[in-house]
C-alpha cells in the first residue's frame, strides 16, 4: 500500500540502506514539542482560510494535545520507519484522529518551512538557558572580584611580568567579554525572531493562510519577507554557533589562566576538592579537569561553527537536503555549553587565590619600571628620555644582580646608583617604587587603581542585574 508522506507517485518504499541515510528522527525528535506548537497554529490558520470545520479543528487539536503528552511521557517515540520528526508526528496523528482529520494537517505547509521554524524555535529556547548560564559565571567572577578589593598581583604582557594589576581588575576582564556574549545573544535573538512558517517548499502558499498569526502564536514577532529565504538560509544557525563558538573561546581563554595559577611555579590558586579531581596512581595530584576539559570543548564548539558553515558553502537554493545536516552542530554547541558553564561557575566560585604570593610577585621582574618612566615624565622630562633612563635602571639592575648573584629590583637602586644614571632620578622617584603607589596611580577611566577598579565593579553588577 502507499506509505509515508509521498507514497503514491513511487512503486516501491526506499532502499534499506536508503532509508537508514535518511532518517534523523534520532536527532530531530528532541524538537517534537516545537513541531506539535506549529501543527497546533497552522491547524488554527487552515481554520481561518475555511479550509476546516470547528469540529476537525477540535479534533485536530485534541489529537495533537494528546500525541504531545505522549511525547512528553516517552509513551509515543518514534517507529524506525519514521524518517523525520515531522512525518513520525504526523503519522501517529493520523492514526490517532483518522486520516480524514488528521490528513488535512499537510495542506499549505511543507517540512521545509517546518524545519526551519522549529530550528529557530529551538534555539531561541536554548539561547535564553544559555544566556542564564553565562551570567552565572559572571557572577562568579564578579563575586571573587568583590571578594578581593585590594588583592594586587602581576600583570602580564607576553605571559612577561608587565605592570601590577588589582585581581579584580584581571578577573574582571574575563566578565566583560562574556556579559558581550550575552548582548550577542540578545542581538542575535532579534534577528532569529521571525518565523519561516507558510513559505511552503519555497514558493509560499496558495491557500490564503495567515502567516503572521502562526508566527505570533508561536511567540515570533513577524515572519520572513521571502519564501525562499525563509526555507533556504541558514545564516541563524551558524550565527548561533559562532556565539557558541565565542562563548567557548572566552571559557577557555578563563580556563588557561586557572591551570596556569594553578600550577607548583605560579601557585596563584588552589582548586576546590570539588572541583578538581586526583590521579589514579600519583597520590599528591589535584588537578584542573574542569578548566581542561572547557579548553578542550572549546575545540569542539569551533568543529560546530566550521562544519555547519561548510555545509551551507556553495548551496544553491532553496531547500536541499544538505541542510539537515543543519541541526547537530547547533545541538551539539547547546548541549556542550549546557553542561560545560554551570562546570566552569562552579569553579571560578570556589577558587581560592593566594593573594599574599600573587602580591610579593607582582612588582618584581621590574614591573614598576613604567611607573618610573611615568614619574621623569611628572618631572617635566620628555618620554623618550624617561624610557631610557627607566631602562638604564632595568640595566643596573642586572649588572648588580649578576655581581651580587641575587635579585636586585629597582626599589633596591640605592641613591648614587640613580644619580649615575640620570640627574632627573632624585631619591623621591622611590615614592612611586611600590605596588600601590603604581596601582593608584592608574586612576585614569577603566585603570586598574582601586578606586576605578569599585567602580567597574558596580557598573559590571548593574549590567549583571539589568540582564
Ligand atoms: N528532515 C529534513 C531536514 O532536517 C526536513 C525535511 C525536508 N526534506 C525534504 N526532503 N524536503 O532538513
């Protein structure tokens, strides 16, 4: 007999292995909620067209309320002779309510404007959790921020000891960049907000329905300007991943920092027990799983954004069915994130930073050296000089460390050394030789003295609170 959805016009079913190439009701099925939804709005606009009595529209709904909670209790899945999400759906809907009731759902919708809906229904669901999940490792961050106010450790340029920064301020430079990822979100969900549904295969419909209301019923703000496009595009996916991407990218970048710190040479952090896991044969090992393994997940989000965009390289339009090769990587960036951020808030919440290390660090390797170019130039002495004669200080410094066979830095240059080098170098230059007196004297917008670094804070908690 003639099955499926285009049995007619073939004399046989599908090839096994055919049949096995095409199915993906065991990726897509996770979107049959959203199906039902659309069935339910396009059942509402055939209606409206008078392509259906109230009593089949009832019927129609009915059977579809009860197929959801079926779904939704695991007592409908999908047979293996389902090829999709939408013909498993409708299959069991027709044979729920009859094939005349159920059989008048088809008219003036294809899976093509279907797949692409319920694409975008799925991700504007997950960009919302996602988002959430994001802001608690914000908060995370910006807890530890709060939590040392004055905590000074080495800022780095090059992984070099560059100039002393507030923990907070570091920490905080990880919170920026997410809090934009959030924004990306929010952007990117303007422009997810319209629904491809009544483009049909990709010339839209002839049956007068109302393409605006299914959008709006199914929480969209407008539907698509051009059937085609609505069908064939697929650029809010691989948007999508690209946050993903960026979103993995910042974990990592936070994450390669912790393992670092967490190591014997830095000894910056120590990891909470339930955040870090031991070693199977070397009884002393904590080490950083969490921080690794979003560094390694990173990898994988960059795999989704490249695939899915390799997929779409070159397609002709409209629909082909290259583009069910649309939904894994997107799936996959959500599932991998889902699980990856609550790992990483977990963490970043339970460091304990050893700040009296990080703050006897943070001077040496001739990281004031700046603040004494800095304080020639307060004197009145022109920059290019100043730099020179900071770095004749490094140099004196090097030559004495040699000689002394120790470390000599720049707060241990006695009186005759600076004379030596410059007349400008009077004893007062030793005023600015300290972590805090370098650090307050970076009191310019978005400087890292505590008293810009308080109020980054309250601006990073009200964009925090305002999301
Ligand atoms: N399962 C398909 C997809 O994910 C949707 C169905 C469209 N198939 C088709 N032969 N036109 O893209």
């Amino acid at each position: 007999g003639e099955k499926g959805l285009w049995g007619a016009r073939f004399a046989t079913g599908p090839a096994e292995a055919m049949a096995a190439l095409s199915k993906s009701t065991h990726f897509d099925f996770r979107l049959a909620p959203h199906d039902l939804a659309g069935s339910r709005a396009h059942a509402r606009v055939l209606h409206g067209a008078g392509l259906l009595d109230e009593a089949t529209l009832q019927a129609l709904l009915a059977g579809l309320d009860a197929l959801e909670a079926d779904v939704l209790s695991g007592a409908f899945v999908p047979a293996p002779e389902d090829e999709d999400v939408h013909s498993a759906l409708e299959r069991a809907l027709v044979e729920r309510v009859g094939a005349d009731v159920g059989g008048r759902l088809r008219a003036g919708r294809s899976r093509n404007d279907q797949i692409a809906t319920l694409l975008r229904m799925f991700l504007r669901e997950h960009a919302r959790i996602v988002a959430g999940l994001v802001l608690d490792v914000v908060e995370a961050l910006l807890t530890q921020a709060a939590a040392h106010p004055t905590a000074a450790m080495p800022g780095r340029t090059h992984l070099q000891h560059a100039q002393p920064v507030l923990l907070g301020h570091h920490l905080m430079a990880h919170a920026w960049p997410l809090l934009r990822d959030v924004e990306r979100l929010r952007d990117w969900d303007a422009r997810a907000a319209v629904s491809p549904y009544g483009s049909g295969a990709l010339a839209g419909s002839s049956l007068g329905l109302d393409p605006v209301a299914v959008a709006h019923e199914l929480g969209f703000t407008r539907s698509v300007e051009n059937s085609i496009d609505g069908t064939a595009a697929r650029d809010v996916a691989a948007e999508f991943a690209f946050v993903a991407a960026m979103i993995g990218v910042d974990l990592s970048r936070i994450s390669e920092e912790v393992i670092a710190w967490a190591t014997k040479e830095f000894s910056f952090v120590t990891l909470d027990d339930a955040w870090s896991t031991g070693s199977s044969i070397m009884p002393q090992k904590k080490n950083p799983d969490v921080a690794e393994l979003a560094r390694g997940k990173a990898g994988r989000l960059i795999g989704d954004l490249t695939g899915l965009l390799a997929t779409l390289k070159g397609l002709p339009l409209a629909y082909n069915r290259d583009l069910q090769e649309d939904k894994e990587p997107v799936f996959d960036a959500v599932d991998t994130l889902e699980l990856l951020l609550p790992a990483v808030a977990g963490m970043v919440a339970t460091l304990h930073f050893h700040t009296d290390r990080m703050a006897s660090l943070a001077p040496q390797g001739f990281a004031l050296a700046t603040d004494v170019a800095e304080w020639l130039v307060r004197q009145g002495v022109p920059f290019r000089e100043a730099h020179r004669v900071s770095g004749a200080c490094v140099r004196r410094c090097e030559e004495r460390s040699a000689q002394e066979d120790r470390s000599v830095e720049l707060w241990d240059l006695t009186v005759e050394d600076l004379a030596g080098i410059s007349p400008h170098l009077t004893p007062e230059v030793k005023d600015v030789l300290s972590t805090e007196g370098s650090l307050s004297s970076r009191d310019g917008i978005g400087g890292t003295a505590p008293v810009r670094v308080a109020e980054q804070l309250e601006a990073a908690q009200d964009a925090l609170a305002g999301h």
